[in-house]
DNA sequence: TCCGTCATGTAATCATCGATTACATTTCGA
DNA sequence: TCGAAATGTAATCGATGATTACATGACGGA
C-alpha cells in the first residue's frame, strides 16, 4: 500500500466552520485554540513555554501540536497573536474610560495603561515585545492591532500639535522619544533594572506617571 | 579504590596565579577564559549559545565546560560580565573623547554612544540587559560596573542641576526618564520596532541624536 | 445513506542539549 | 617526591523540537 499522503503540506488552515458552542467538531475540539491557551498560561506562570508541556496540557501527544504549528516559532507567534490582542484591547478600554478630551491627558492615560499592563503581565507583554515571534509568518491579526497602536499615539500627537499645544513641529521625533521613554520604562521593570536604579517595587507606578509628566511638561508649549 | 572526589564542590576559582604568556598553566590552558570568547562570539554570531558549541570550539568535551560553570547560566553570567566590561569601556571611551564639560552635553555623548555600542553589539547589548543573568551569581564585577555606569549619569545630571541648568528639581525623576528614553530607544532598535515605526535603517542613529536633544531640551530650563 | 478522502491525532524515532557520574590525568605544593 | 586537588573525558540521563509512518474519525458528494 503506497503511502496515502504527500509529506508537503501538513498545515492547514482551520477549516472555517461555525457550529454550536459545546459541540466538539473533531477529535480533540479545536485544539489549536486550546494549545494557545495552554501555552499563554505557561507564560504566565513564569515557565517557559515548550510544547510538549502545551500538549501534555491539552492531553494530548507531543506530535499532535505540529499538526497546527509547523514549528514552535509558529505557536509563540499566535501566542503574540492572542496576547498582543488583549494588550491593545485593554489600552482602548483605559482610553475609552479615560474622558478627557485633550490629546496630551490622553497620551499620558495611554502610556500609563500601557506599563501597567505591561507590569501585570510581564511574560505576555515579552512575547509580544521582543519580535522574534513578529517575524514568523507575520500574522495579519498581530501587524494589525500593532499598527493601531502606533497609529493611536501618532493621532494623540498629531491633534496636539494642531491644536498648538507642542514647542517643537518634528512630530516623528516626539512620537519615537515618547514610544522610546513608555516602552523603555515598561522594559526597565521587566528586565529586573529597577532595584539598581533605586526604585522600589510599590513606587514604580508612581514613577511611571512621574516620568511620563515630564516627558510631556518638556514638549508641552509654554 | 573508593571515589576520591566528594560531588559537591565541583567549581573552583580560577586559581589566581600569574605566569608568563605563551605558557600553558593546564591541559588545555585557560578553558575558562576560552569558553567565554567562544560563547561571546556564538552570540556576536548571532547563533544562540549553548554550553556544547562553546566546547566544540575550544575543542574540548561536552562535560568540561561544567568543571568551570556549575550550569549553562553561569557561563552566561560570565559571559555578560565581559560584555558589560566592554560596554562601559566604550562608553567611558566616548566619554573621555568629548572634551565638553557642561553636563548635559555629556549627558547627550553619554546617550548616543550607548545606543551606538548597542547597535553595532545586539546580542552582548541583550545579554547584559535582559538581568536574566544579572540573577546568577551577581557577579561582583558584573555589579560594579553597572552601578559604574548608574552612577556616571546620576553624577552628570546633579551636576547639572548644581549649576542650574534644570526646569525641575526632581532628579530621580529625570534620571529614571532619560533612562528610560535611552535604554527604551536602544531596545527598540534590538527588538525591531523601528520598521514599524518608520523609522529606516540608515535613519536611526540620527533620529538617537534626535530623541536625546528633544529630551534635553525638555528638561534644560530656558 | 454510504463511502472515500482528508484533516487530525498517535506512536516511534532522531538529534541536540543541559546536566551528572565515574574515571583518568596532570599539576602543584607540603 | 608523592598524594591531593584541579581539570578533562566517556558514558549516560531526561527533556525538547521535529519528522515519519500509521490510525481514525468527520464530512461531503454520489
């Protein structure tokens, strides 16, 4: 009996198919959706992310998960996927709450939001910043909700700076300087610098806004 | 014949011993010196290191490295320890060659030579910053140098404000942010932000100038 | 309704890696 | 000089990423 599958294309795609919460439509369910689950869970508890340990959580056997990702790079960058999705939903939320209509209050809100997330969540927040996994197949989900991002501080400054209220016109320098200080702080705590550069753990948030003032006081106008 | 060796102290120090060049101390000379250049070039290579590629390369076997590093880690740590070694030279280097004396014009050739030593070495740049092998052993050297460098800016900065130079009397608060700025700008280009950003290639050492007298200029008063 | 195809999972296997243990060898100082 | 300590080797372990051959169950077209 001659071999039934050509050993090309492993990977598909996850079969578009709506069906009743509840009902498991195949084997497993969707065990993609469950590997991913179990692999940001694993990153959160501060392990590092295998996958056989993905599989033995979703019980499931260690090849089973290369059905759905031809390599480990693949599950980190949906891990990216999912992770930085919550992050950028979460910097919406902070900005929907925050009411202030002045672009400067609402760069400040969104920096603030943004290290604090990134505090609560260090790993989720390691995975999505480091870029190796943004490499990997470069999801259009992931280089979307980035895009945003960028795209929101860029309108924050851009209202700013129409409205007269920034000293210098090089929009593109205040934007990279302000995403520099915001992700810079955020990695400051996450790659443990703070307790040499003499901050404690319960002042780091206050820092963080004290920073992020001034950051704003010396580009704000007058 | 009983085993001669008891299991548990298996790492000793180097054993401080000068001796002319040219002269093999040992069996295979200084390996550990040897494993640390391999492992710092795997990393300058971009390769990810591991214990068993430095010990092909110093063409000695699998076990041996671990007669000098009770595990992988450590010889990371050792490895950050020179790399943090030579950051700090080029930066003191950097240093010493701008002949200004207003501080925050050092603080400006402060700024940009570390992100320019962090451009042209990413993998040493990572390896001393990420702090996960700032954990292991907290090697003394490791720690001086980087309190060295901490140290260096808090001194430009009080000297700045010293000769009243500052808007804002709240130094941590500006040393915090210009590290930040800096740290997060270096990062940024290591973690591939910067094509996200629109920030190319060629631009970004003159956009690091950019974003630091921006910063400057935010804090300097007048 | 049936049946074959294909998506999905399993079992077995490989190479690599970090790490440990028992043993061999060289250095060095009492 | 001689024995203990330092240093390296060989063999081995368990975990991991990855691949291959095979099993199975779901689903749609006849």
């Amino acid at each position: 009996m001659p071999a039934r599958q050509s050993p090309k294309p492993r990977i598909s795609k996850p079969r578009t198919r709506r069906q009743a919460p509840g009902a498991r439509p195949y084997h497993h369910g969707d065990l993609r959706r469950v590997l991913i689950d179990a692999a940001l869970q694993l990153a959160a508890e501060g392990a590092e992310v295998s996958v056989r340990e993905a599989a033995r959580r979703a019980a499931v056997s260690p090849g089973a998960p290369f059905r759905h990702f031809p390599n480990r790079d693949a599950l980190m960058a949906a891990v990216a996927e999912e992770a930085q999705r919550r992050f950028r939903a979460e910097i919406e939320a902070a900005l929907a709450e925050a009411s202030s209509t002045d672009p400067l209050a609402r760069f400040r809100a969104f920096g603030i939001a943004y290290v604090r997330w990134a505090m609560h969540n260090p790993a989720h927040f390691e995975i999505i910043s480091t870029g190796r996994y943004f490499a990997y197949g470069s999801s259009a989900e992931l280089l979307r909700d980035n895009a945003e991002l960028v795209a929101l501080t860029e309108r924050m400054l851009a209202e700013a700076a129409a409205q007269g209220l920034l000293r210098s016109p090089d929009l593109k320098r205040i934007l990279i300087a302000g995403r520099a200080l915001i992700y810079g702080f955020a990695r400051m705590n996450l790659d443990g610098h703070f307790p040499r550069w003499g901050v404690e753990e319960g002042e780091i948030e206050r820092m963080a806004e004290g920073v992020i003032d001034l950051f704003i006081a010396g580009i704000a106008k007058s």
